[in-house]
C-alpha cells in the first residue's frame, strides 16, 4: 500500500515521538488525513498514563493541545511551522508542558523523574 504525503508524514512524526519520548507514549491513531487540496491531519495518542493528547498538522502549521472533553488545551511551543521546525525543540517543550502539570509522585512511580 502506497502512502500519501500526509500520512507519510504523520508516521515519521509518529515516531519521532516515539524515539523521543519511549514508553512515556501510547496508543496512536491517525485520523482527519488530508492530502489535497493541502496536508491536513491529527494524531491522537497517550503520554505519561496522564494525558491524551491531539498533535494537528494544518498546512505546515502545528502544535499539541491535551484533550479536554470535547475541547482541548492547547500547550505552548516555539515551533510553530514543520518546515522550519526543529522537531528536539518541539519535544522538549512539550516534555516540559506536560510535566509541569504531572504530579511528581506520579513520575517518580513510573521511573520517569
């Protein structure tokens, strides 16, 4: 099966989030892919047994919110546009944000502070 760029590309952020992060993420699913008449799409996935989380890719733009019901709260980064973007950046940011809201006891159970 042949992939389109959109999906091609939510993989390899996929596991660019995987290598970054290791067990602390979980349970991805890709949906809302669009390829034309511009890259569109959301990945939904598990961080820290704490969070769900949506990463949107929106012509070239993206970033992370925590999924809150039916909203989100959208957590900050410097790295705004993919093509400019460098992805270590965006995942020690978002290793920051999502942290931050963790409490440490819970960290410290899992091994991961």
């Amino acid at each position: 099966m042949q992939l389109n760029e959109a999906e091609q590309l939510a993989r390899n952020i996929t596991k660019g989030l995987r290598e970054y992060f290791g067990n602390k993420v979980d349970n991805f699913s890709i949906f809302n892919v669009m390829d034309k008449p511009h890259i569109e799409f959301t990945i939904e996935f598990e961080a820290y047994n704490f969070f769900i989380l949506y990463l949107n890719y929106d012509r070239g733009r993206f970033g992370c919110a925590i999924k809150y019901g039916n909203s989100g709260i959208s957590l900050e980064n410097s790295q705004k546009w993919y093509d400019k973007a460098d992805m270590n950046i965006f995942f020690q940011e978002l290793e920051q944000q999502l942290v931050l809201r963790i409490p440490d006891k819970f960290l410290e159970y899992y091994g991961w502070k």
